[in-house]
C-alpha cells in the first residue's frame, strides 16, 4: 500500500495564560507535533477594568504566520481556537470598537439578578440551555445595556473571539457554533441566536453574524496577510473554536460508557450527547450544553480549576517567594491529607487577587483546620476539586441514567499527576490521561476532515488513541476518600 503523502495543518490554541501556534504533520498514520511560537497572554487592567491586548494576541498569530514562511512550511489551512464567552464589537467601517472586556472583568456583577428581574432563571435556561456564571456573554451584554455603553450603540457586529481573528486573517464574519452557544444567547432548539433573550434585554439582535459548524471552510488569508508575513494564501478552516470543543473532538475513546475533563485553568467536565439536555434537573444542577463537533453536544459543569494553584502560584511569586508547577507538587505530596477543604466554586475564588488568604478565610468561615504552609494550601485546592469531580460525576451518571466507567483527563492538566491520581481516588473510577495537546490535536483533527485528510471525528480518535502517550490511573484509598467526601458535602451544601 502506498503510503500517504505527509501533509501540515497549523492549529492556534489560544489559552487565558498563554498562546501557541503548532504545526502538525501527518503522515498517514500519526500526528507529530511541533510549537512553532509560544507567547504569554492574561489580561491587562487598565483604570478599573480588565481587557485583553487583543492586539498583541494578533500580533503573535502574525508572528507565527511568518515563521511558517521563513521555514518553508506549506500548510493546507490554518485553524483558531480560543476560551468562550468573550467578544469584540465592530463598527460599520469594520473597525474593532475598544479593547475586549475579560471575563474576569468586575462590570457582570450582580448582572444575573438583574436579569432574572425581566425574565425567570428558568425561562432563560429553557431558551439557552446554558449554565449561569456571571461571567457569560449575555450579563457582559447586559450590563453595557445598562450603563447604556457608546460601544454597544456604534457596534454592527459581534465576533467572539476566534471569530474577530477569523475576521482579521479572512475578512468575512462568521459565528463558529461552538463558540456561540457559550454566550447563553443561542437558542440550541431554534439552531440560531435568541430573539426572544436579546428582546426582553434590549440587546439588538442585529449584530449577531450567521453561525457555521466546525469544519467550514471560512476562505483563504487576506493578501495583506501575505505581504506582511510571506506565507502563501492559505485556507482558514473553523474547527470547533471553543478550545473545550475542539479537546473534546480528540479524546482517545475505547469505551462505550465515559466521562471527560478538559483540565486547565478551568475545569470542564462533562458526556457528549446528540441531543442538548434541557431539563429542570440540568436547571437545578446548572448545568450547561455546548455545542461540539458532528453535530454533538458537551452537557458538562464548568468547575474552578487549576486556576485555584495557578492564582496561588501569583500570589507568592509577587511576594517573591518563586516557586515553580512542578515544586508545588512536591510540597502538596508531602503535605498531610484532607487538613481541609473548599468549594473551588464559591463565588470569593473567581477574581484575581490573594488566593491564598482566601483559601484560608473559607475555611475560617467553615470552622476547619486551617491550612497553613504552601503544600497544605495547594493540597486543600487539588483535594476539592477531586471531590468535586465525584460530585458532578454522580450527577452526570443520575441524568443519563447509567453508570460512567472511565474518565477521561485531557489538556494541561493532565501533567498534574497528583491531581489526575486524586481525580481516579475520589471518584473511584479508572481514569485515563491524555493527549495533554488535546486542543490542539482536535483542532487539527477538524481541519484535517475538512479537507479530506482523513475520513471522520471518529477515525481521527482512533489515530489519537494508537499514536498517543495515555497514562491510567486506577482507584486507591476508598475508604478515607469516602470520609472526604460525606465531610465535603457538609462543607459546600451540595444537593
């Protein structure tokens, strides 16, 4: 049999820490991965707001585009992903109007009650079927109706962001449908923006663009791209642009019965359905439906993370206590088990700031020992969240009505080992870790159906699960994760 000829695609996975360009090359059987550009991203306060500097986002992918050129690669299309939920506005010149907000921003504050003021929680979780955090599009959009925002008032069109980078690289504007349905503004029945939420709101439903699926062919890079970067006219294809879409399109699966965890910053852990779950007990949950590949939806809890260690790790390095991921394992290895625990999603933890003093302080409020060096901090974090993956994974098993065998471990934070061994011990479920480039892999894997390389989503994962490092982790300590957890419901009055 004639082997096929190697082709490159180039994925950017762009992340709330940090973003990449990675080529990959597939030969026929395998996937190899190179980083072609890594650079830092966070968000940037300026007076008393948070944005992103979307414009050195750009000029980062611009910086990547070159490297390709100056290498010789001869990419067949380039892919964008990104986190949800936040957005530029475009004016009718097609000018980008201010700098996007971050979704960490302080200006949704108690913009959920407001809105549940107009219309019912329930009303709103039946038009979206999406989980409510304050951080979502639909309470950033309302409260710049409330404070009457010029931006809204000069905006023609609104682009997530993998959208307005798409838009830049392309020129045409287009919603990816992945990245949509996070705003809580898509009606998923409807298969279309909710006129009836942007009414009741007064957000003009006009500047929402068409929506496309993962896999469409948007159109080849601006000739100005080319002139700037030397790469060649090549094709920009939508993969699943929610990044948690595009690392689910690429979990390994063999079993029939699983769950997974796209581990970052965020934790998101959830089952891939054909149909979105719109239930009062997914209302009751807050859980939330978001749109996959193949027509799919992820019905998953968005949870803390490892923002939790990663905010922690902030707060000693600004007080010059450096200390490395790898050095905080050690410390939370040696650290005695379950001093105390946390709810990783109470409201006090979702800002930046002194996470380690506010670690302490919940457990203050809830009459604990206190966790008192670096490694019993970091331990009660990575603990609770084990615990919390227990609790979701009864929910999830109560709602499809049947038992989840394996869970799946994807992204960044399946190098955390502790965290991955914690996951299998609290939920007493074999879990199974890898690829840690799950996003990039699955937005590879999109571009590659899209054109022809490989036949389907489905044959993609069986090459992921051949061609990929997977480390299993089996259940052990039953007994004392047990206690754990009847201590842990007590401790956040979970249903």
């Amino acid at each position: 049999m004639e082997m096929k000829k190697s082709k490159d695609f180039l994925a950017f996975d762009l992340g709330a820490e940090s973003g990449r360009g990675i080529l990959g090359c597939f030969d026929g059987k395998q996937i190899k991965l190179e980083v072609l550009h890594r650079f830092p991203n966070g968000g940037i306060r300026i007076l008393d707001n948070l944005h992103w500097d979307i414009i050195g986002i750009w000029r980062e992918i611009k910086n990547t585009l070159s490297i390709c050129a100056r290498n010789g690669s001869n990419i067949e299309s380039i892919g964008v992903d990104t986190w949800g939920v936040d957005f530029g506005l475009v004016d009718k010149s097609d000018h980008l109007i201010g700098l996007p907000f971050h979704y960490r921003d302080a200006r949704t504050a108690s913009v959920l009650e407001k809105v549940f003021d107009l219309m019912p929680r329930s009303s709103v979780f039946e038009l979206s079927g999406c989980q409510f955090l304050e951080i979502n599009t639909i309470y950033q959009l309302y409260s710049m109706v409330l404070t009457d925002s010029p931006l809204l008032r000069f905006a023609e069109t609104f682009l997530t962001i993998p959208d307005l980078i798409n838009f830049w690289l392309t020129g045409q504007k287009f919603s990816e449908f992945t990245n949509a349905t996070t705003t809580q503004l898509y009606n998923p029945r409807q298969e279309n923006w909710s006129s009836d939420l942007c009414e009741v709101l007064n957000i003009p439903l006009s500047i929402f663009p068409k929506i496309i699926q993962p896999g469409t062919n948007i159109g080849p890079t601006l000739s100005s791209i080319t002139d700037e970067t030397g790469l060649q006219p090549t094709q920009v294809i939508a993969p699943a642009c929610h990044d948690t879409g595009s690392a689910v399109a690429a979990i390994p699966v063999r079993h029939e019965s699983w769950a997974y965890i796209s581990s970052g910053t965020w934790s998101l852990m959830g089952i891939e359905v054909d149909k979105p779950i719109i239930t009062k007990q997914a209302l009751d949950l807050n859980f939330t439906n978001e749109g996959g590949v193949n027509n799919t939806f992820r019905f998953l809890k968005n949870i803390m993370g490892l923002w939790l260690v990663q905010e922690c790790r902030r707060t000693w390095s600004r007080s010059g206590q450096q200390i490395s991921y790898d050095e905080i394992s050690q410390i939370v290895a040696q650290a005695d088990p379950f001093k105390a625990l946390i709810d990783p999603d109470h409201h006090s933890f979702l800002a930046s700031g002194d996470m380690p003093k506010r670690i302490v302080d919940f457990c203050k409020r809830t009459n604990q020992n206190l966790p008192l060096t670096k490694g019993e901090i970091a331990r009660t974090a990575l603990e609770s969240l084990a615990l919390k993956y227990r609790w979701v994974l009864e929910k999830l098993e109560f709602i499809k009505g049947e038992t989840i065998n394996t869970i799946h471990i994807i992204g960044g934070g399946t190098q955390n080992k502790l965290l991955c061994q914690f996951t299998a011990d609290a939920t007493k479920r074999q879990v199974l870790a890898g690829p840690v480039e799950a996003t990039s892999i699955g937005n590879l894997l999109v571009q590659m159906v899209s054109s022809g390389t490989i036949g389907s989503i489905t044959e993609g994962r069986e090459i992921i699960a051949e061609s990929s490092e997977l480390i299993y982790f089996e259940p052990t300590n039953h007994a004392k994760w047990d206690q754990a957890y009847n201590q842990f419901l007590k401790i956040t009055n979970l249903p």
